[in-house]
C-alpha cells in the first residue's frame, strides 16, 4: 500500500489492526537507539537517523559519546552513561551534534536494559526540545482552556459516549463527571428527544461538517434547575493524520438571553395588543375596562384604573403636594375573572367615589406625576396601598406581594392612576415592568382623556341640542302630531337632526325635518341657526319652495354647512299639503286601507349647495291621512341598502295602528335596534277631521 504498517489493539478483532501513522508520538518523532557496556550503538531507529542525521550503517558500531556530543560535553556525557549502567535513571536537556556539526538541544530519557543473559545496555529516547515544548504548551492551554471554560465542553467517542465532560458542563447538567463517563445521552439527560440528538451527532461523525448553534430547550438532571435554553454545536474529532476520534460538544447556556428575548416579546406583544384593543370607541367606562383588560394577566394579577373626580368635572387640576385625592373608579380587572376575591373586593367598585389619604401610595403617584413601585409588599405597606383599613386586611388575606401604581398623563395633565397587583404571580414587580407599564399608560391616558372630551363635547351639544328643539310643540289646527328625538349611541356622536311644528297665520302649519352633515358642537350649533331661521322664514307664509332657497343661502353663510330638510305646510281648510324638499329622505303617507307608500317628490340639492332651484308639489290629505317625517338615522345602516331599508319601513307602517305615540315607539324600537349610530329625529302628523 506504500505505507508502513504500524497496530494498535482492536478488541472487535482477533488480530492486530493497521493504524496509519499520524498519532502524537509521530507528531513528536522519538528516536530510539540502544547502547552496549561499552557505549557503542548496537541498535539505532529510523527515527534517530532523523534526528541526528547519521544512518544505521554509520552509527552502529560507534562510541555514542564520541559521535553524538562534542568535546566540552564528552565528560559529562560519560558520567551519566555509567549512573544509568549501574541502574540509574537520567531524563532531561541536552546538546547533541547532528551531523551536519550543529548543536541541538534535545528531550533524554535514559535508561538500563538487561537481556535474559545478564547482559546490560542503555536504551536512550530522544526528541526535539522545541517541538517538545510546542506540544506540551498546546497541552496545558487546551486543559486549563477546557477546565475554566464557561462553555460546556464534551468529548464523545465513536459509539457516542461521553469520555470527558469539563466542570462547567458538570454544572449545566446537575452531575458529576463520573456520572458521565461511559454513558450516552439519553442516560445522562431527561430528554424527549434523545434519538434526534444521536442522529444529528450521527451525521457529523459520518460527513465531518460541523452542527453549530442548535438552540436546545429542556430540563437538567436536577429537577430543581427547571428548563434550561442552550446553544449546542458538535464537532467532529480528527487526529494529525484525519483519522475520525470521537465527536466535541459545545454547550453555551443562554437561558438568560432566552429569558429576556422570550419577556421583550411578551412585551411587544402586550404594546401591539393595546394599541388595538384599546380606544376601540369614546366611552369612558369601556375605555378604562380595555386598559385593564390588556394588562391582566400578562402584567399583573388585579389591576383598576382610576381618574381623578375632578377632571370629569372639568377641573384640570391634579392634587399637589400633601393632599388627599378624590378618585371615580371607573374599571377593575381581575385574574380571577367573575369571582368576586378578596383582592378584588379591595378595589374600589366601578362608578363610585373614593378618597386616598396623602400618605397613600396612589395619592403620591398623581401628585408628583411619577410611578410608585413596591417590589415586596411588607405587612406594614398595606395600609399605604388600601382605601381603608378593611381593604387593607382583604389586600393581606389575598396575598398581595408585589404592588405598582402609575399616572395617567395625557397633553401635560394627570387624569389618574392605574393601580396594579401581584397575588398569584410569584414574581415581584421591576423597573421593566414600571417601563412597561408606563408605556401602556401612556398610550391608554391618551384615549382615557379623549373619552373624557368626548363625554364633555357629546353632553354640551345634547344639551344644546334638546334646547333648540320644540318644547312639547302644540297640536297645530287640524293635526295630531307626535315626534321623538333620540341620540346616537355612546359609540357615536350628537348630530344635528332636527324637527318642528311651526303655526301659522290663518289656521296653517309648517312641519318641519332636517339634518346637518357632521357631527358634535358645531353640527348642534349649525342646525340651531337653520331652525331659527326656518322659524322666521315660516312666520312669512312663503311657498315651502322659497323658504328652501332662503335656507340654502343661509346655509351657504355657514362654514361648510351641509344640511338636508323638507319642508311641508298643511292647510286644513283645504286639505292640502305643500311638500319641497333639500336632499331629504321622502316621508312616508299613509292612508286608511292602503298600503303606506313613499311620497315621490323631487329630490332636489342639500341646502348650503347653493344654485340649484327646490320645487312645490301639492298633496291631497284626507281625515286620517298621516305624514311620517324622519331623518336617516332611523334608517340607514352600515350593511343594508337605504331602498331595503325603506321597504322595511314601509312593511311596519302597514297595518292598523293605535296611536300616534305608539307608532313612535315601534318605529324606534325594531329600526334603532343594533343601529344607534346616527341621531335620530321623527316626526308624525295624522290630519283630524273637520267641524260639523
């Protein structure tokens, strides 16, 4: 094979086994040569011919002194030669000639031989000093390496089983070293998924390609560790001659990292879910429950979110310095959901009043603006944390341990606190929390404080709104007239939906139905101007047409006002009715014994348009006859087509009918269910029958 055979025991075969050179000892290339009593080379390797240059042909039958050290050393050389011939033992460095007359200092070991006649030799082991040393430094620095690496380190034979385990890997898997040696891993590891690790050992064994960072999640021998997340790469072991050894493992602890990347996810996860869930709509009480909602559990085990009584009294002031705080609890929040806990009791119920001493935590939070963080919960911080002293034995009975309050800040004010615990969750509270929470504060205070306007703006225009509106209106001459108002829900705003009955000169009316475009103050506000003007337009006897284009130009003086209307005028002496309409809803008539049917009108352009001509069409009314005037609100949907909305409409006004106020009531009931986007405004005349 053009090589030289060399064995190593194989316990697999009955014979030795080749093993190509390649090893340590070729590495270091010890030469051997065997000395008689006279000092002559009686035996001489290969590898002395290596080291000192001088062949077996011409080194056997040499004195070893005279050919091998020079003259300076001969004497030295010789003493020791007869310490080691008379049973003695010599090892060190010394300076040998090579051939070429240069001086190496060399690696001895020297030694006494005896053969089976009595006879006596010296047997001498050579190396380089320098590729000596070179191996020995690799040595120590792979050892001291591997025994102080943080890194878990193994070495695994062929067949997979642990040979060396260094301390640190000790300490990752909870045993010792011995308890290692010999055994796989499956023997070592409570591991589910043992034979997936061979197989992967298996592969870089057989290809040589290393297996580097495997993240790795699972439990130690010591069930006291819990879960550990590793990094763990494996390495194919190779000796100088590429021969396959065993398999190294690599084992980096990242529990930590594994920790704090698994918690800022978690983080990140609870910010997304707030910036969706919560401000989903502008009411106050629904916002404040989302914020607390969010954080439970994720954050904590209870938690309120309280707001000072004074900004919903529109007092921008938050207390300052030593002063006690007036709180309208406005949500609780609970892990423990529906189940009234001690814990929970100890809140203050949603919807009513309660004062903080100064000296408590949640007082000091809004005052100075900043959060309040109690890691551990003593006996004695109770009373600081609880309304009172019954809240404070319930907070105890619970197992309060942990305890954080923040400020609600939003545009520079502080409108309260968000008040959060820890019962169940062993883990104290820290400043990543106090961050985290904050931040969700923050984001919450925000839409916690445009509820807040919203509330305030929504009742200013209600109250305006119902202001403006008729008072308990007159049944004028010849009708019966009945209407309702109704607001949007609190997921809408106020609009600026608007009826009324006007009495006019000789005996007529006016009805009246309109509806501003947009929504709040200003929408209230517009619609005020456009029915005060209605009003005084109506007062005038003007053709309804006419009073139309008056609104219009009226309400082309508005800022961007755009309003739809119609305008009817009744005259009961001849029973006729002058209907003009600005972009309105077509009102229902109904007559006696008839299906209900919308009146067909000319559409014509919403009012602050401006130059498009309104038309007067006449309708014959008759004793019993009625008029249903509404605004789109008891109407339109967002999912429904406005035509099959009116059909159904239509459908309930077909039919007997008791009275007027009832129809009201029906009308609001089946339209307005699941539907109070919009206000809704609603009026309805039924013609009376002449005098005998």
């Amino acid at each position: 094979m053009g090589t030289t055979d060399a064995y190593r025991p194989d316990p697999g075969r009955s014979r030795p086994a080749p093993y190509e050179p390649g090893s340590l000892l070729d590495l270091l290339s010890v030469a051997a040569a065997v000395l008689d009593q006279e000092g002559r080379i009686v035996l001489w390797s290969p590898q002395a011919e290596e080291l000192f240059g001088w062949s077996s042909a011409e080194a056997l039958g040499q004195y070893a002194a005279k050919l091998l050290v020079d003259e300076d050393h001969r004497g030295d050389v010789l003493e020791l030669f007869a310490k080691v011939m008379s049973g003695g033992y010599w090892a060190g460095v010394f300076p040998a000639l090579h051939k070429d007359g240069t001086t190496r200092l060399l690696e001895f070991r020297n030694m006494r031989l005896e053969d089976k006649d009595g006879g006596v030799f010296a047997l001498g082991m050579a190396t380089d000093r320098e590729t000596l040393r070179e191996v020995e430094r690799d040595l120590a620095l792979s050892l001291r390496l591997v025994a102080q690496s943080p890194i878990g380190l193994a070495v695994m034979d062929t067949e997979l089983r642990y040979v060396m385990v260094n301390p640190a890997l000790e300490r990752m898997h909870g045993l010792s070293a011995r308890d290692h040696i010999g055994k796989r891993v499956h023997d070592v590891l409570p591991v589910k998924n043992a034979a997936e690790i061979e197989s992967a050992m298996r592969q870089v064994l057989a290809s040589g390609t290393p297996l580097v960072d495997q993240f790795v999640v699972g439990r130690t021998a010591d069930p006291a560790v819990g879960e550990r997340a590793r990094l763990v790469s494996y390495y194919r072991l190779e000796d100088p001659a590429g021969r396959e050894m065993g398999l190294a493992t690599s084992v980096v602890d990242v529990t930590d990292r594994h920790r704090a990347a698994t918690e800022a996810r978690r983080r990140l996860a609870l910010i997304a879910d707030a910036s969706v869930l919560i401000g989903t709509t502008l009411d106050l009480d629904q916002t404040a429950r989302e914020l607390a909602e969010v954080v439970v559990p994720d954050l904590a085990d209870v938690a309120a979110v309280d707001v000072l009584d004074t900004m919903l009294g529109g007092n921008s002031a938050a207390p300052t310095g030593q002063r006690a705080a007036v709180f309208r609890a406005l949500a609780v929040a609970s892990v423990a959901s529906g189940e009234a806990t001690d814990a929970v009791r100890a809140a203050d119920p949603p919807g009513e009043i309660a004062r903080y001493d100064a000296d408590r935590l949640v007082s000091r939070c809004v005052s100075t603006g900043r959060p309040v963080l109690l890691s551990h919960v003593r006996p004695g911080d109770l009373p600081r944390i609880a309304r009172d002293e019954d809240a404070a034995r319930l907070l105890g009975r619970a197992g309060l341990h942990s305890y954080m309050a923040v400020p609600l800040i939003a545009r520079g004010e502080v409108l309260g606190a968000l008040d959060l615990k820890r019962t169940r969750n062993p883990e104290p509270f820290d400043e990543d929390d106090v961050v985290l929470a904050g931040e969700l504060a923050a984001r919450a205070a925000v839409c916690i404080d445009n509820a807040r306007w919203y509330q305030r703006e929504r009742a200013t225009a209600l109250t305006l709104q119902r202001d403006l509106l008729p008072q308990l209106p007159q049944n004028p001459a010849g009708l019966e007239v009945a209407y309702r108002y109704q607001p949007a829900g609190t997921a809408g705003q106020v609009g600026g939906d608007w009826f009324d009955v006007i009495p006019q000169d000789g005996e007529q009316s006016a009805l009246v139905v309109g509806d501003v475009m947009g929504s709040g103050i200003n929408a209230a506000a517009a619609m005020g101007q456009l029915r005060t003007a209605g009003r005084t337009l109506s007062a005038l006897g003007l053709d309804p047409a006419e009073v139309l284009r008056h609104l219009d130009l009226t309400a082309s003086g508005l800022d961007q006002t755009i309003a739809t209307c119609l305008y009817a005028v009744y005259d009961p002496r001849s029973g006729q009715c002058r209907v003009a309409n600005a972009g309105h809803l077509p009102p229902v008539l109904m007559r006696p014994g008839r299906r209900p049917t919308l009146l067909d009108l000319p559409t014509g352009a919403p009012l602050g348009v401006g130059g498009v001509p309104f038309e007067s069409i006449v309708v014959d009314l008759d004793p019993g006859d009625q008029l249903v005037l509404y605004t789109d609100g008891l109407v339109e949907t967002r999912d429904e087509a406005i035509d099959a909305r009116l059909e159904v409409l239509v459908g309930l006004l077909d039919g007997p009918m008791p009275d007027l106020e009832s129809t009201c009531d029906l009308l609001l009931r089946e339209l307005r269910e699941d539907n109070d986007q919009d206000d809704v405004a609603l009026l309805i005349a039924r013609v009376l029958p002449g005098p005998e």
